[in-house]
C-alpha cells in the first residue's frame, strides 16, 4: 500500500514539474529550419548592428531611408514558436515618441522585408510550424490529463497539513500532516438500517428511523480513537463477529446512556430508608438483605444504597450493614471498571451528593480532583457483567431490585421480557423501583403498586411460579 500510493504521488509531481515547465518554457520544438529561414531572410552583420545599436541611442537613424524604424509594429505579426514559448506574455504598447528596435542584422538604408516572417517562409515551413504547434496542444493535453488522473486517485491519501505546524504557503511541503477523512462522515441511510438491527439484537437499544443524527455524534468520538475515516466505517468493524471486538464493545458503550447521578431522584431513597429497610429488618438481624442495581452505569445508584443503609444504623431497627449485599450489574466493560475503582472526579461528586455525605463517606486521593468512595461502603458492593438480554438465571433471589431509567430504550415486546427475567429474581413481596417514566408492561398484575408521595414502588404479590 505504501509503495502504490508513492508511486502515484511521484507520477503526480512529475506531471506538475512537467506542466510547469510547457507553461513557463514552451515546448522543446526543432527549431532548426526557423534559424535557417531567418538567417537567410536577416544577414547577420556585426558592425550594421553595431550601427543600428548606435543609432538607437541617440534616438534617431540616419540611414532609416525607408521609415522602416518608425513604423509601428504589425498587429499580425507571429514569430512562430516564440509566441508558444510566451503564450502568456503581452506585448506592451510603445509610448508616443518612442523610435521602435531595428531588427538585428539589417544593414542601413536596406530595403527590409516584412516584419511578418512567416508571410516570408517557403510553404514547407509554415507547415512544418503548423504541425509542431498540433503536436504542442496535443501533447499540453496529455500532460494535463495524466496530471488530473494522479490527482484523483492520490486525493484520498494526500496528507492535510495541519494549520499548527505546517506553512501556511500551500507551495511548500507541510512540516506535518494527519490522513484526511472522508467528506462525509455521516452514516448512510443503508448502514444505518443495518446498524439498527444489530444495536437491538445486541443491547436492546431501539433506534427507529431517525435517529441518524445519535449514532453520528456518538460514533464520531470514536474516529480519531480507532483511525477510521467514517461512521460507516466503524460500524462495519463493530459488527464483525470475532472474539474480543473491542471496537464492538466500544461502539456498545458509546450508543448506552451512561448518565446518572447520586440519589436520582431522592424518592427512591426515601423509601428504601422508611418503608423497605425496616421491614426487611423486622425479619431478624441475620436476615441476608439481598439488592440488586441493574444497569448501574458508573456505580452511583448502587455506592448511593449502600450509604443508605450505614446511615440507618442509627435507628433502632436497623439492617446490619456486614449482612448487606449490593449487586451492580451493566453491559460496559469500562463502565464496571470504573465502578469497582470507585473514584470520582468533582463534577461527579457535585452532581446529587450533598457536602455531609461527601465528607463522611469519600477519601481525598493525591489527584486533587479525584475522590475515592469509602472502603467500608466499596466492600458492601459486588459488580458483574450483565445484559439484560441475556439470562439471569446465575443472578438468584433478591428482596429488592433497582432498574431505573433503562426500559425506557427498548421496545415494548423487550421492555415485557426483561420486567418478566426481573419477576423471577424477586422474593416472595419483594420490591421492584423503577424509573419515574417507566411503566410495568406485561406483568402490572402481579405487582401491587405502592405510592410514596412523590413517586411509586412496587411490591411483588405472592404467587406461584
């Protein structure tokens, strides 16, 4: 690959140097028979010249017996290839007054032919000029066609320069330069078909028919990261079935939403704390308090249960914190590699944590901007991968489970089988907390609906499975 594109590189600057050169110096023509025309035509003789030279600087000719000097040039006159050699030049008018330049070789007082000289030639030559000139355009438009093809199929590999390090004269060699990508980076219509399907098949995630401008944003972060040029690109390279794709589970992570916040919501917590806690205390201090956190994202909601339940210890009844166990599960691999490391930066902490908790329960790291959640709240807490396509069967029994804010993405049909998986892995009256937005599609009646003022619970009826 590196030798083909040198290679139309090098054709291509050899097609410039080589236009370059026709423009500014005409074409190499044989000019042979044009000397020996001439020098039949216009004597060579130094010491008339001599004269003739003399004569023009004192402005004036004694012999100019004929006027030829003051004759003004002929609009027609051609010099044959000299005109090629200067197609681009233009022949400056004489100011008044001004004595025109005898022709070198004429001796004074000699009747001088005409200034035309190719009105002078014998047939043979006029032709020969003629066809030279054929050959001239013929051979200027096959430079210019080789040059247009090197451009074409070098445009893809030519190196941009970048406006930082490179001059901003486009003559000169970029000092250095990145690949360019495609002009359009956009996903196609066709590809994003295509990338629907699979971005349901692998998270659920229902994109309908115009959500084009969502997989350009969140894809082109991804660009510069896995040196592709487009979104189509990328996706064709997300979607390759092979172990330990890590485009594909980068592009995943990209298309979930990984926004939360600490205590989202606050209801929730509310009624953890006042309604489901006590309760589940109530059922013995050896009671094994078992909670669940779908989809957690970067581990606040399930860090935010566990501080729920040491600051509970103040109450009478009280779950035991050492008989407390928290699950967070979710489908990024980075995502749960940020949980488990259980450090936040400021915006993070700013975002629903209020100064008292942030005092209490995190430690200061040698990052400034870096805090670390409490090993006594981190130890309470369990991650795994989990898709929630995939079985739960390897999950078990929980008295609650937290599944906020995620349904909201999947289509109905896939919104009934997961609240179906979820019913199965509560215990008999356990608690199902959704999102606020969020709705028990295909199995309401098994659940008795609980309001909290604000917000709703859901306590599982007992039932036989």
């Amino acid at each position: 690959m590196f030798f083909s594109l040198f290679g139309k590189k090098k054709k291509k600057e050899e097609a410039t140097e080589e236009l370059d050169s026709i423009e500014n110096n005409g074409f190499p023509f044989n000019d042979t028979e044009d000397k020996k025309e001439e020098k039949r035509d216009f004597p060579f003789d130094s010491n008339s010249t001599r004269s003739n030279l003399s004569d023009l600087s004192s402005g004036t000719s004694s012999d100019d017996k004929g006027g030829i000097l003051n004759r003004p040039l002929s609009s027609g006159t051609n010099t044959g290839s000299s005109i090629l050699k200067n197609r681009n030049s233009t022949v400056k008018p004489q100011s008044a007054g001004t004595t025109p330049r005898p022709v070198l070789g004429q001796a004074a007082g000699a009747n001088r032919p005409p200034l035309n000289t190719t009105a002078a030639r014998p047939a043979a030559t006029a032709a020969a000029s003629s066809t030279a000139q054929t050959e001239a355009a013929k051979r200027l438009a096959e430079v210019r066609a080789r040059l247009a093809a090197a451009g074409k199929s070098t445009a893809s590999a030519t190196p941009r320069p970048d406006p930082k390090t490179s001059s901003r004269d486009p003559d000169k060699v970029p000092l250095k330069s990145r690949p360019v990508l495609g002009e359009n980076k956009d996903v196609s219509d066709v590809q994003y078909r295509r990338f629907s399907s699979f971005i349901e098949e692998k998270c659920g995630i229902v994109l309908g028919n115009t959500k084009q401008y969502l997989v350009n944003s969140r894809l082109s972060t991804l660009l510069d990261k896995f040196h592709m040029a487009t979104v189509d690109d990328i996706i064709n390279a997300a979607m390759e079935e092979k172990p330990n794709n890590v485009i594909q589970d980068a592009v995943i992570d990209a298309m979930t939403t990984n926004e939360t916040l600490w205590f989202r919501d606050t209801y929730p917590y509310l009624a953890l704390q006042n309604i489901i806690l006590p309760e589940l205390a109530a059922k013995g201090k050896d009671y094994p308090v078992k909670i669940w956190s779908a989809a957690c994202s970067s581990g606040q909601e399930p860090y935010s249960i566990a501080i729920v339940i040491q600051e509970q210890l103040t109450h009478m009844v009280h779950v035991d914190p050492n008989k407390a166990h928290i699950v967070g599960t979710d489908l990024s691999p980075e995502m749960l590699a940020h949980c488990k490391a259980g450090l936040y930066d400021a915006h993070a902490l700013s975002r629903g944590l209020s100064p008292e908790r942030k005092s209490k329960y995190f430690r200061r790291t040698r990052n400034p901007n870096m805090m670390q959640i409490d090993p006594k709240i981190k130890r309470m807490v369990e991650f795994r991968p989990l898709n929630l396509l995939g079985s739960f069967a390897l999950m078990g029994k929980y008295d609650v489970i937290f599944c906020r804010n995620v349904l909201i993405y999947f289509s109905n049909d896939i919104k009934a089988q997961i609240l179906k998986k979820l019913t199965m892995c509560l215990n008999p009256g356990g608690y199902l907390i959704l999102g606020s937005t969020e709705s028990l599609t295909g199995v309401a009646e098994k659940y008795e609906m609980m309001r909290c003022n604000p917000g709703i619970i859901y306590k599982l009826k007992p039932q036989k499975f």
